[in-house]
C-alpha cells in the first residue's frame, strides 16, 4: 500500500507527466500534420496525365448523346492508367457549355461527370466520390481553369485538385480534357477534415437561363449526328438560321464588358436576403448535392444571409478570411461568368454549423473570356468594385465584407501577395511553361478539339502578356496611381493601361468556342461553325453572312461604350458609334439591342507566409492507405499513454483522498 507521505509526490509525478505528454501531442501535431491519407490525390492528380478509356454499352452511349440535357446517369466501367473500375456512374454536365456542343453537328464532345458509388454503396476511388472531365470549350489555352485553381490554391483557398487526361471510348479516341475533383464528401473530408455539412452548386435555374443561353438543346426525339459522320454523308444545311436563334444571337452579343440584361440571381444566387421563405432561393437550394438534406439545412443558410446583407455578426456565420481570399484570387483572374456579374452562378456554398465557405467552380472563361470586354477592361477590372453589370449593392457578399476597413485591407494584402509573389516573382509563367511541356503534345493530336494548335501555341504568350499587365495593373490599383473602382476609372481612363494589340477572341470566348466566327470548326472538318447557332455549317455568325462579320474588337469597344451611358444611344454616343468604325446599319443593330436591354434593365457598371491550400492538401497524405481519416500510430500511442495517465492520476486521488 503507497503511504500518504509519497502520495504527493506520486500524484505530482503524474501530473507533471500528463502535462509533458499534453506539450509532446500539440507539438507532434505540428511537426507532423500527416495525420490523413487520401491516397486518390497522387494516383489521379499526380505528375502523370491521365489515360482514360470508358467501356460503356453503345445504345446507352448513343442515347446519353441523343439527350445530354437529361443529365441521366449510365453505368460504365472506367480503365484509369490501366486499372479497370467497373459499375461507375457517367452522365453529361454542364449548362451553357453543353448546349453549345449540342447545337454542333459534327461534335458530341461533352463534359462528363463519373461517381464511383452511384451503383455500389460505398465505392470509391482510393477514397475518392466523384471527378469530372471538361472539354475546355472557349479555351485556346487548354489552363484557364488550371491556373485559376492553382492561384486560388497558393493563396489558401480550398480548390479542387485537377489532372490532365486523354479520354477515350470503347477503346476509340474521345478527347483531351482537364479532370477535376468533385466538391463531394472526399473533398470535405481532405480539406475540412470532416464530412459533416451541406453542400450547395449555385447555378442559374433552368428559367432564368433561357434568358441567355440562345437556341436550346436538341430535343430527345431529334437524334444528333455523331462527331464520327464520315464526310461523304449528306449534310442538311436546309435549317441555317433558325428563326428564334438568329434573334437570340442578335440579342446577346458576345464580348460586352457588361452582363446581360437585367442581371440575373433572382433564385437567390446574388445572396441578397429577400425572406425566410426557402423557395425564393432555387438557385442555391436545387442543387443540393447531399440527400440528407432538410429545411432546418436551408434555414441556417437563410439566417447567413441575413446576417450577411444587415451586416452583423459576419465572422459568426461566414468563413470570412477564407472568402477574402477567394474574392482575391478570383478578382485578380478576371471570371465575370461568375457571381461577380450579372449571372450570379458557378460556386459552392458549404455550410457548417450554421457557417459558411465559398468554394471556386467553373474558370474556363477566366481571364476576360466571358463579357470581359476588350483586353483594357480585363486588365483594369476594378478591384474595389469588382462586379460587372450590375451594382455592388446587388452582389452582398462582396459589397458587405469590403465595407468594413479591417477586411479590405486584408483583401488587399491576398492581393498583393498573388502579384507580389505569384505572378511578379515568376510562378505563373513557370507554370504555364511547365503545362506546356506535360500537355503539348496531346493538344498537338487533340483531333476534337474546339481550337487549332497553332491557336493554342499562340495563346500561350498573349495569356503572359495579358496578365503581366493585369499584375501591374491591380499593382496600381493598390497604391492609389490607378483609380480602383468603376467610377474612378470612367473618369480617368488616361490613368489605365492600355490593352492595345491584344485580342481576347485569341484565348478563346463564350460562345465562340475558342476561334472567331465563320472559322474552321471541329478539326478536319473544314467550315462548321462551332456551336453558335447550331443551324448548319454556315450558321455561326451572329451578324449573318460570315463574311460580312463585323470585327468583334470593335463590337466588343462598342458594347462597351453602351454599358458605360447605361445602354441608351444619344446623338453624341451615335457619332462616337460610327468613328469606331461601324457603318450605318451595324449602328442600328446596336440601337435595337439596346432597346431590348434596356426593356429588360440594362444596368451601368458605375452604379507563401501562410499555409497555401497546396500545403494544406498535403496535410495528412499517404501514398499507401486511401479513402478515411486514418490516425498515425504514434500519435495513438501518445493518445494512449496520456488516457492512462489520466486515470492513474483520477485513481490516486479517489482512493487515498480520505487520508487527508
């Protein structure tokens, strides 16, 4: 039996042990942050570009082709670099991407969405739910979403992993195509460390996109072409120029520096706060991707954004360092098809207890590719009010947190450190240069590309050279040479810089599918218009006659001038309309569409310190065990040992206390 006399001591030892082993776990945690595998990143997103072959029934296939607005799962069993999963779930995705490639008779070139427990409860790739592959539609590049998730990773903002990968289909060659991770619960649980939460896709619901997205998809009774029609098949060109479509492309002319009509988010993706009523937010609340999901889920979104637009308590229901980083990234690289325009679209919202993060979605048409204008606006794009087409007041996430002093000046510093570190100090041009080298040669063989090689190889430079100027531009911004918001730069255009000799048709547009109208279309088959109006080989233009095409530069400077007088043609803005080069009748064209704009409410744009998600990815890998949570087993034992201290010292006192 221990005598009282040593019973102090003893207890003492204990403690002080117990304290020691306390200090050992927070600094072993530290050290060594290993504590998590998720074994899919190295076998999917490593070095090594994917080589993707889809064994799928063809009458399944075909069908999915024949409807790709059903979005319908098949089963399908996928060879990733020569390991066979079978059972996967595909189905088509996309909104204005896949309408675009629906309307083309000569390609099938769809984005496709593979979830490996869809057929097997539990199935997974090395822990991974689901990927998707894009087609890079609109993209000459082949990295405008790379290197946008790449800049919103070195700046700390949890972005999906990404890959290359050459798809084929039943063995027969499909495409080149950049792979992404899903936002899903293996995303939640490598990044997060939980796969507790809801998430939501905010994404413009299928009425408010007809606004926009001209022509439809081809309906399922009409069945498409394949991309594999040989060329001595007839070819129907008696439907060029559908009625409703030419009027929807005259409508919506590409390039504007300033939204569409009216602006869009009236489900809710703006964030504004109109009610509690959950139906007044289909926009975030239809495209759930969790089943376990129920109103008290919605309310809690719904009392953010509340608290969001009265602004109160933001830090309470907002991850609001994590979302000045991502307003940053996403600012710097210029993606107005976005929640910054009038789309109000293409991000998640994840919600955790009551609070919510901001993930990144969709940057194919970064980098001024969709209203960005001409290349001055993309390279000026205000950073202090940095919304198109619609009012600050309208877009509450960005107004209400650059509102207050302490969280803009911290925007500005992510901001400076995304050009001070990433693009001055070189890591954006070594990326693009080490793309090039691993990609190069497949896009060189991308026989279904929405571009040319030599369009791609001469992207490449003008995608330098835009952003180095975006650089010093934002660099301006920020020490106060150049005005930073939409107001000041109207009223001191002198004060920008100047974007003159470059061409954003030539990284690829929306709508325009990656080279001008009137172009080469699918490759090798010469004179398809790709997808603009869907009617026929000779139906790309949205002015007409191919060859009558008005230079979109000067559109795109003409859309401007409109946006910036709120839409309306005085005498004066008729003239200035005309000096651009316009002749009498694309004037009037104008002046139509702005009277439809203005129908429809054309709005004035006036009214490494620090662990990157790069490192945080890295937290808890293993390149062994895949698919949990899995805790080292020195940190166990140390867990252990401390339990059983614990107790010892909870025994000790209990039992010998009454001797005191």
């Amino acid at each position: 039996m221990i005598n009282s006399k040593y019973l102090n001591k003893i207890v003492f030892t204990l403690l002080f042990l117990s304290l020691l082993a306390c200090i050992f776990i927070v600094y072993y945690v530290q050290a060594n942050p290993n504590t998590k595998t998720v074994k899919y990143e190295s076998k999917l997103f490593g070095d090594e570009i994917l080589v993707i072959d889809i064994q799928v029934d063809k009458e399944g296939w075909q069908e999915l082709l024949n409807n790709p607005a059903a979005k319908e799962y098949i089963p399908a069993d996928l060879t990733i670099n020569g390991e066979t999963f079978d059972s996967v779930g595909l189905r088509t995705k996309g909104n204005s991407s896949l309408t675009q490639v629906s309307q083309m008779r000569d390609s099938d070139r769809y984005s496709l969405h593979f979830k490996f427990n869809k057929y097997q409860k539990g199935k997974t790739y090395y822990g991974l739910d689901s990927f998707c592959i894009n087609n890079i539609i609109g993209d000459n590049t082949y990295m405008k979403d790379y290197l946008s998730y790449d800049i919103m990773n070195y700046i700390g903002v949890p972005s999906p992993l990404m890959n290359y990968a050459k798809i084929t289909v039943n063995g027969e060659y499909f495409g080149f195509y950049i792979a992404l991770e899903r936002y899903e619960k293996s995303f939640l649980d490598r990044v997060y460390d939980t796969s507790e939460g809801q998430l939501y896709n905010v994404k413009i619901q299928k009425g408010h996109r007809e606004d926009f997205i001209e022509g439809n998809v081809i309906p399922r009774d009409e069945p498409r072409q394949s991309r594999n029609r040989k060329e001595s098949e007839p070819k129907d060109n008696s439907n060029k120029n559908p009625p409703e479509q030419s009027k929807g492309a005259e409508r919506f002319p590409q390039g504007q520096g300033g939204g569409f009509p009216g602006g869009m988010g009236g489900g809710g993706g703006n964030l504004v706060y109109t009610d509690d009523n959950i139906s007044n937010y289909s926009d975030i609340f239809d495209n759930t991707e969790f089943k376990k999901n129920n109103d008290k889920d919605k309310n809690r979104v719904v009392k953010a954004l509340k608290n969001l637009n009265d602004g109160t308590d933001l830090e309470k229901y907002f991850d609001v360092d994590e979302i000045l980083r991502y307003l940053a990234a996403h600012t710097v690289v210029v993606n107005l098809d976005s929640y910054s325009s009038s789309m109000a679209q293409n991000y998640y919202i994840y919600e955790h207890d009551g609070k919510i993060s901001i993930l990144p979605w969709d940057y194919n048409l970064a980098f001024g590719g969709f209203q960005g204008g001409n290349a001055s606006n993309t390279i000026n794009f205000p950073i202090d009010t940095p919304v198109s087409g619609v009012s600050m007041e309208d877009r509450p996430l960005i107004n209400k947190l650059l509102e207050v002093p302490e969280y803009k000046e911290k925007y500005h510093e992510y901001l400076t450190q995304i050009v001070e570190e990433y693009f001055k100090g070189g890591i954006f041009e070594e990326t693009i240069n080490a793309l090039d080298e691993k990609i190069n040669d497949y896009v060189k063989n991308d026989t279904t590309s929405f571009t040319t090689y030599e369009k791609y190889t001469a992207s490449l430079p003008i995608l330098k050279e835009l952003v180095a100027l975006r650089a010093e531009s934002i660099e301006g911004q920020l020490n106060g040479t150049i005005p930073s918001t939409t107001e000041g730069q109207n009223a001191n255009k002198d004060l920008l810089i100047s974007g003159d000799g470059i061409n954003l048709s030539d990284l690829g547009s929306f709508m325009n599918v990656g080279g001008g109208p009137g172009e080469q279309g699918i490759r090798g088959k010469p004179g398809v218009q790709r997808g603009i109006q869907g009617g026929g080989e000779e139906s790309g233009s949205r002015w007409g006659n191919p060859e009558e095409m008005t230079d979109m530069s000067k559109m795109r400077e003409a859309m401007s001038i409109l946006q910036e007088n709120g839409g309306q043609i005085s005498d004066d803005i008729h003239e200035k309309l005309l000096d651009l080069g316009l002749d009498a009748e694309e004037v009037n064209r104008l002046e139509e569409m702005a009277k439809s704009f203005n129908k429809y409410g054309f709005e004035n744009r006036n009214n490494r310190n620090f662990i990157g998600q790069d490192e945080r990815n890295r937290q808890g890998k293993s390149n062994d065990i895949g698919g949990t949570n899995s805790v080292n087993p020195g940190y166990a034992i140390v867990i252990g040992v401390l339990v059983l201290l614990v107790l010892a010292n909870t025994y000790l006192l209990s039992k010998f206390k009454r001797r005191y």
